[in-house]
C-alpha cells in the first residue's frame, strides 16, 4: 500500500517536473524571441510619431484605431475586430496663459486645464489665491475667505512612498475633485499642483469630474517649479493675484472603437485571456509610456506566441482600450459586451503603469485563486519577476471582475513613471528598447501560463 502510494506520489512528481521543464523551455523562447526578433519598439515608434497624441475623439485617436487595426490584420491573427464605443470628445483650444501678478510684476507660470474642465471667461480669470495641503484643511475654512478666490491645490506626492504609485494614489484627489471642493466654498477657480516627484516646467495633465448642483469652475494643473514660485511669492505676499485663462470645451460624444486581435483555443475557444493596454493618451502626449506601451506589448504577445507556433488552448484576445484617461468607456463597453454575449473571461492581464523594467503582476482575485499561481513563480523568477501577489489589475480591465475574470496588472519598476506621466515629456525617446521588450516577454509568458493551467 504504502509502497504503490509511494510510486504514484512519485511519478506525479516526476510529471511536475516534466511539466516545469517543458514550461521553462518555452519561457525561455518567449523571452529570446521578443529580445532578438521583437516588434514592440518599432510598433511605437509609429504610435508615437506616426499617430501621435490620440486623446478620445481626436483624429489622432481614429488614426490609432485604423493603424493598431491594420497591424494586427497585417500579423494574420486569427479575427481583428473593432468594438463600438461612444466616448467624450473634450478639446483644450489654444494654449493657456498664467501669471503671477505680484504688485506691478507679472511672472508667467506653466499651466494647462485640467481633462475635463470649463473654460474661464474669455478674458481669463484674475483674483486673490487661497493655498491649500488638503480637503479637510479647505472645509475648515469660512465660505467668506474662499469666496471669490482660486484655491491652490498644493499638497506634493509622498516623495518617502518606495512605489511612486501609493505617492499619486495619495494626492491625485486634489487633481480629480479639488474644482468641486473649491466651487462649494464660492471660489473662482482651481489650481492644482501637478503630480509628479520632480521638479520639472511642465504641467502634468488628468482628469478631473465635477459633483452635480456644483458650480462649474475652471481647474488646471500648474508645473512643480510654478507651483513652488507661486507658493513662494505667497508667503511673502499673501495679497498677490493668479490669473489664467483657458479655451477648452466638451464637445458631444464622439464615436470610437475598442481594437481586439484574436488567436482562436484550440482546446478551449469559448474560455477568453485577455491581455490589454490603453490606445487613447492626453493630448498634449505622445503617449509613449501612457500607454503606448501597453497597446504594442500587447499585441507582441500575440504575436510571439503565433511566431514561435504556440497553440493556445484558450482564446487569446489582445484589447486596444479606447478612452481610458477620461472615461473608461471602452473598459466598460468591452465588460458590457462581454456579459451580453456570454463570453467567459477567466483572466485578464493589462499593462498601463509604463515601459519600464519589468519587477512582477499585481492580482485581483480570490486567495485560491492567488495560490494557482505560486506554482508559477520559480519559473518567472530568473526574469526579475518576483514581484507577484494580491494587488492593482488595470482600470481598462477592471469592469470584467463582476463577471468572475482573475485580473492581472503588469508591475514594472515605477520609479520614473510620473517623471513623465501625462505631459509633452511621456514621449518615445524616454521608453527603453530593452524594458519594452522584457515587458512584453513578461506578459507572453504569464498568458502562455493562464493558458496552459487556466485558473
Ligand atoms: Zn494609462
């Protein structure tokens, strides 16, 4: 008894191994192929330079959907199809204008409005300022001392968070609802301090919502430098004036698509892995990082696994997300649709935190389903993915997980991410070849796992 319970234990281990070995190999493939043969980089560099700035509505995003299309078609995936998606169609106008007016002396400062603001009156908006470190610290004040006056939003990212993603978790509300907690006390207009650790002269851009029955007022992001001068002239002079002057406006909602290429299950076609990015960046972006990246690793998975004749036993889907920055409306069409032609989604993996060197994948789902993956571990370990456990999915992918979907958010090292994030800066020039390439590898081989185990 004990001798064949012995046998049978020990064979299981030695099909373990098998199965870690043959698994390991083809790990291994994947990372030569995209290291050697990869397509990522050239991918975006069309992305970024060819197409551009695609914010949701824009020609340029039309023109990212036609050209992630053609390439997709162009790989010979088995089905590229668009999805019908209306987005929000917000347009900044000519440039901003800002100063400090201190006295007699006017000194310019960097601002651009913020994804989803009004307009100031033609003329712009001048008035005194009120700066602020936080909510609480605003609501403490009497409605007499707001009113009338921009509130400057100036509280920095935790430059001590070790993941600069905690840091913008931690001040991005001042971007996302600052307009509306400054509109309630009777202010004027909303400045906010642009998030990011560096001390740059740039705006870092976003979105932001207004509260219904509250007074639409006008919102930007300053640069850092711009942010720390008129924080400075403050204190020496509380009684200085800021005045902007901004031309956008929200147009009707646009018409757009969600791209996806398809690689039919061999197995298991009606079981669905996706694995994502997001096509729409900000318009004052290339969108290089943000997430340019995503979209072309994404589709480098597909087409690693084609090239080195893996036949997935699932489908295998790669998602363009149209609209994520200021609306998730592709997210939420793509979970939509989904549910509405019963498609079973067992895992979705999304890359949107930038191009950089892969660290590991952040896990949304149960504990037992956590534990199938710690099989996978060793096996991703050699290539610096070691970071993997319970956290972020991806806001694209995030609607699937009240359909059951395990979501996956692709973790690369995040120290450089804001250094760029939503500005004229998150271009091409600033993704490594090397770290793309890696990324893409990471994800091939994490979908290769989903497939062969499921979850
Ligand atoms: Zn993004």
């Amino acid at each position: 008894m004990m001798k064949k319970l012995f046998t049978a234990l020990l064979s299981l281990s030695v099909a373990c191994a098998h199965a870690q070995n043959a698994d390991s190999v083809t790990i291994r493939k994947i990372y030569n192929e995209a290291l050697a043969n990869g397509k990522s980089y050239e991918w975006l560099r069309h992305l970024t330079k060819q197409v551009g700035p695609r914010l949701s509505g824009s020609e340029g995003a039309q023109k990212a959907v036609d050209w992630t299309k053609q390439v997709m078609e162009q790989q010979g995936f088995d089905r590229v199809f668009l999805q019908d998606v209306m987005v929000p169609h917000w347009v900044r106008g000519a440039k901003e204008e800002a100063f400090i007016h201190n006295g007699k002396q006017k000194v310019t400062v960097p601002i651009a409005a913020l994804g989803g603001s009004v307009a100031t009156a033609p003329k712009g908006v001048e008035a005194g300022v009120i700066e602020v470190k936080s909510f609480p610290e605003l609501r403490a004040m009497s409605p007499d001392k707001v009113k009338g006056k921009i509130v400057f939003f100036n509280r920095p990212m935790d430059p001590t968070k070790i993941n600069t993603f905690e840091a913008y978790g931690g001040a991005v509300e001042q971007r996302a609802n600052g307009a509306t907690e400054a509109a309630k006390l009777g202010a004027v207009g909303a400045i906010v301090r642009s998030m990011t650790n560096v001390h740059d002269d740039y705006p870092h851009v976003g979105g932001m919502r207004y509260a219904t029955g509250v007074p639409l007022i006008p919102t930007a992001a300053i640069s850092t430098n711009g942010a720390d001068l008129l924080s400075k002239s403050l204190a020496e002079n509380p009684n200085l004036t800021f005045y902007f002057k901004q031309n956008c406006e929200s147009l009707p909602d646009a018409k757009s698509y969600n791209v996806v290429g398809e690689i039919k299950g061999s197995e298991k076609p009606d079981e669905i892995i996706v694995v994502g990015g997001h096509l729409d960046s900000w318009d004052l972006a290339e969108g290089a990082h943000d997430d340019g990246a995503g979209c072309v690793q994404s589709i480098e998975v597909l087409r690693i696994l084609k090239t080195l004749g893996i036949k997935p036993k699932r489908t295998i889907r790669a998602v363009m997300f149209m609209n994520e920055e200021n609306g998730l409306r592709g997210g939420v069409q793509y979970a939509d649709l989904a549910k509405k032609n019963n498609e079973k989604h067992i895992a979705a993996v999304e890359s949107d935190n930038g191009g950089f060197t892969p660290r590991g994948f952040g896990i949304v789902g149960t504990p037992a389903q956590r534990e199938k993956v710690t099989p996978w571990k060793p096996l991703l370990a050699p290539y610096g993915l070691t970071d993997i456990g319970a956290g972020g999915g991806g806001a694209d992918i995030g609607p699937l997980a009240q359909l059951g979907t395990v979501l996956f958010g692709f973790k690369p090292d995040s120290q450089r991410y804001f250094d760029y994030h939503h500005t004229m800066v998150d271009r091409f020039e600033t993704v490594s070849q090397r770290e793309l390439e890696l990324g893409a590898a990471s994800m091939a081989s994490l979908i290769y796992l989903l497939d062969q185990y499921g979850l």
